[in-house]
C-alpha cells in the first residue's frame, strides 16, 4: 500500500537567504579533497550501484500505472514473510530490489530516503519506505527472495520545472521545540564545533553534555527531511535508536554525514 505522506518541516527553523542553502557545498567539496567522495553526484553516476539498487528494463504492466512527478514523495508499506526470524531493518532493505527505467536511459529514477517498522503480530516485517521521486521514468520495488511487486509508478515530469540539484542541510532541534540550521560553509568539522546559521553559537553551546538533541537530514530531490535522536556524551554523538535506516540508497551521502556526526558506519 503506498499514499503521499505530509511533509515535515522543522519548526522555527532559521531561515535563508537564497544563497544560504548551499553552503554545505563547502563540505562536499572538502570531503573530495579529503578523499571521502562527493555527495553532489550520488545517484547520478553512471554504473554505480548500490546493494539492491538495479537500473534494469521493467517488463511493461497490462493496466495503466499510478503516476507520480518528480520532486513528489510517497510512503511505500508492505509486510514480508522472512521465514521465523525477521533480520534488521538494515538487512531486511538490502532484500528489497529498487529498479528504475529512466526515460533518458541513465541513471535512477527514484530513491530510498529511509526505512523503517517492526515484526507484526503476524510474524511478518512491517517495513515503511519513505520514497523520493528523482527522475522521469518508470520505478519498482520487488521482494528479491520471491519476485513480488511491492511498488511501481510512472514518473513524471515536475509542473513546477526542474528539481534543483541535492544539498545537504542539516537542522538541530532543542528540547524547548527550537530548530536551529548548522552552518557548513566553514567546511568539514565534528558536529559540536559547527556554527549555528546566523549566529555567533556553535552547536556544543547549545546542546548541553548528555541531553538528546533530535537531528533532521535533508539530501533528497523532494526536500523530505529524515530524522534520528541524538545524544551528546562528551565530546562524542550517538544515536540513541537504530531506526529509521537513513539513506540506504546514497551511501556517500551517510559517509559525509557520519563524518560529522562522529558515528561508525554502522550508524
């Protein structure tokens, strides 16, 4: 079952000038210098594929698609017969095909932004994904160990133009509700010693020591933010849940942001 969720956008976020939502430019670009890759082609390179993620012909569909355009988002919900014991979500989404025919023949027409969910009573995974629209194309999701169809939709071209180019932005919201955008224009650096947007704080004087701090991500064409609750401890950073999966499908991306955050890979 698929449906269009509302977007979530953080509350009392600082806002931007025009310019200002680029700046973490700046660390993509250190991150290259630095070797770690850049986040600015993920998705987009030609051949690079990433476990469970195909660009591969879909075998057309006898009824007329639902349709989807490009910048839109949706909530793919399914429940998958892993036999008696279901693996980690991390593991379960590596099961889960992602197949693109992009109208120009290259690249990916949608990707995963995060996963999500729980066993059933059933004994069934109860898996949520959270879907961004990339490209013009036809999208699929398909359960690798029996073949099934979990998701498929024409996509389209935006009404509203060409999506913009993927930025990383980062938000961090207190326990007294206010959001605050971490400025990367001074390039890579550990989470605490980012400045605050517009502001002469850093993030350490902000977050005191031990206290849970919720971090929103956005690196999506559709702009959908992903979550996870952090805790401080120290000079260090830690998720305090392993759910949701954060950008299984842009590798690079969570290369760059666990560099930040000071989190393993496994993270």
């Amino acid at each position: 079952m698929s449906k269009r969720p509302k977007r979530d956008k953080p509350r009392n976020a600082t806002s931007l000038p025009g310019n200002g939502r680029g700046r973490w430019l700046a660390i993509i670009g250190m991150s290259l210098a630095l070797g770690f890759g850049t986040i600015w082609f993920v998705g987009n390179k030609h051949g690079a594929q990433t476990p469970g993620d195909s660009t591969r012909l879909l075998a057309p569909s006898n009824s007329p698609l639902p349709t989807v355009e490009v910048g839109q988002s949706l909530m793919s919900t399914v429940e998958l017969d892993f036999g008696p014991t279901p693996p980690p979500m991390h593991e379960a989404i590596k099961e889960i095909e992602r197949y693109s025919q992009p109208d120009v023949g290259v690249g990916r027409t949608f990707a995963v932004l995060d996963a999500d969910g729980s066993v059933a009573p059933n004994g069934k995974l109860h898996i949520q994904m959270h879907l961004s629209m990339e490209k013009p194309g036809i999208g699929s999701l398909a359960f690798r160990r029996t073949g099934e169809i979990l998701w498929k939709s024409k996509i389209v071209a935006s009404t509203n133009g060409p999506p913009k180019p993927k930025q990383l932005i980062i938000y961090m919201a207190t326990t007294t509700g206010q959001s605050y955008q971490l400025d990367g224009s001074k390039g890579l650096q550990p989470v605490l010693d980012l400045p605050i947007d517009k502001s002469n704080s850093k993030v350490r004087d902000l977050w005191p020591d031990g206290a849970e701090h919720e971090f929103t991500f956005i690196y999506s064409v559709c702009g959908c933010p992903v979550k996870a609750k952090v805790r401080r401890t120290g000079e260090s950073t830690a998720r305090t849940a392993q759910l949701p999966v954060m950008f299984p499908d842009d590798p690079d991306a969570m290369r760059v942001i666990g560099q930040i955050m000071g989190w393993p890979a496994a993270q």
